[in-house]
C-alpha cells in the first residue's frame, strides 16, 4: 500500500468515525453534490462542511466509505436502508441540512442506473460540478490515476512521477465525459432544482461561487466572509500545463509549436 493509499484510507475511517457523528437530526434539508473527477468538488464540500450548517457532504455512497461503517458496526453485509437512515439521521448538521459527495459510479454500483433517479428525487436540491475545458480535466485525471495521488495531502516526501500518455489522457477524458453525461442524464430524469458549477468559476472567484452555490441550498445569510478562503488547497503541476499543449497537438486539435 502506498503512502497516498495509506493516507486515504486514514482519511475514511476518520470521516465514518463515531467522532463525526451529530446528535439525532431530522433533515429538513437534503442536498447532492454530482461530481466527476477533477472537478473541484472538495473545495466545494470542504468549503460547506466548515460552515457548520451545511452538513457533512463526503463521498457516502463510495464503496470504501460503506465498508468502514460496516467495519464500525461489526456487520457483515450492508443494508442500504440502515445505513441511509444512519447518514440522514446523524451526518446532518444542527439546523437540519444534510449533504452528500458523489460520483456517478458510485451511484451507479449503489442504486444501479434504473435507480438513480428515484434517488435523486429525495434530494431538494442538485449541484452539478464540471469543468469547461474538458482536456484540461483528462489531464489532471491521468496523472491523478497514474500516481494515486489526488490531493495535496496525498503528496509524499518523494512522490510518484507519471509520464506524458497521450492514450492515458484519452482514456481519461472518456472517463471524465462518462460522469457527466451520467449526471446529465439522470438529473434531466427527474424535476429536482440543478445547479450547474463550473470549476473554472470556482477557481477564478472561490467565495462568489460558494456563495452562489450556498444561497441556492437556502444557505443566503452567511456571513460574508464564510468563504474567504479554500479549506483545502488546489493541486497545480506545470507539467500538466507542457502535458495538455502536447495533447492537443496529438490529437489534432491545434498545430504542434
């Protein structure tokens, strides 16, 4: 197991703890974050969390995250229903809001795609995160996967090195693509409020965009410097920048320089 590994799992067991858990809440408020990779969906959720009224939106439905509160609980097999309950009743926050981080395929392997937009309809509100320039999201992904390390505090003293891959990246990028349109489709499946946010919007102006985001939840009287800053902070690589020029000229998409 790598560092980066070690540090995720770390992570996980952390956010299943009982240490984490509410009082008894009843939800008034549910929300889901639909996310793909790279697309700037912990800032979104680090950023809600350190509110203290906006629940507690991880990655719930990721497999790794069943199996700590399975290892938490001591049971061998998870009832969804259980575990559901358990989420709604002590992840929300306080005031009554509740939040969750997802992938599509997490929502795929969970409720199978005849199911997703039963589930999403629970929910009284839907952020869809993406990324405009695509390309720039396939870069990302590739080295993500390439040397698992996914966010800053993934890095290790000597971290891992990946190479340019023009097939990686496209590979990557029809991965990205597969999230969306997922997400596109289920969301136009049902009548739940969307909101649409693009990374680059988060990058180029962070507290504007939480706040958007935040009054689209009912969440329109924090104070205004609730998001002065990112609690977690953006991974940036210049290789990626010599790796997406490169790609583009690859795949014939601008003359090579």
């Amino acid at each position: 197991m790598t560092d980066a590994e070690d540090g995720a799992a770390a992570r996980i067991r952390a956010e299943m703890a009982p240490e984490r858990d509410g009082p008894p809440v009843v939800p008034q408020v549910r929300y889901i974050l639909c996310s793909g990779p790279r697309v700037g969906s912990e800032l979104v959720a680090d950023g809600l969390a350190a509110t203290g009224r906006a629940g507690h939106p991880v990655e719930y439905l990721n497999q790794r995250h069943i199996n700590a509160w399975l290892a938490r609980t001591g049971n061998g097999k998870a009832d969804f229903a259980d575990y559901w309950y358990f989420l709604l009743t002590r992840r929300s926050t306080a005031n009554g809001v509740f939040g969750i981080k997802a992938h599509w395929n997490h929502l795929w392997n969970t409720v199978g795609p005849d199911g997703a937009a039963r589930f999403l309809g629970q929910f009284d509100a839907c952020v869809q995160l993406y990324r405009r320039d695509r390309i720039a999201q396939a870069v990302s992904l590739h080295r993500a996967m390439e040397t698992d390390i996914w966010r800053l505090d993934d890095e290790t003293a000597a971290p891992a090195r990946a190479g340019y891959d023009a097939p990686g990246i496209a590979r990557a990028l029809h991965l990205a693509l597969r999230h969306e349109h997922g997400w596109t489709a289920a969301l136009a499946a049902t009548d739940r409020p969307v909101l649409g946010v693009a990374y680059e919007d988060l990058v180029a102006d962070y507290s504007a965009t939480m706040h958007r985001i935040a009054a689209f939840l009912g969440l329109d009287d924090l104070a205004a410097d609730a998001f002065a800053a990112p609690v977690v902070t953006r991974q940036t690589d210049p290789a990626k920048d010599t790796w997406y020029r490169r790609f583009l000229a690859d795949a014939g998409l601008q003359p090579q320089d």
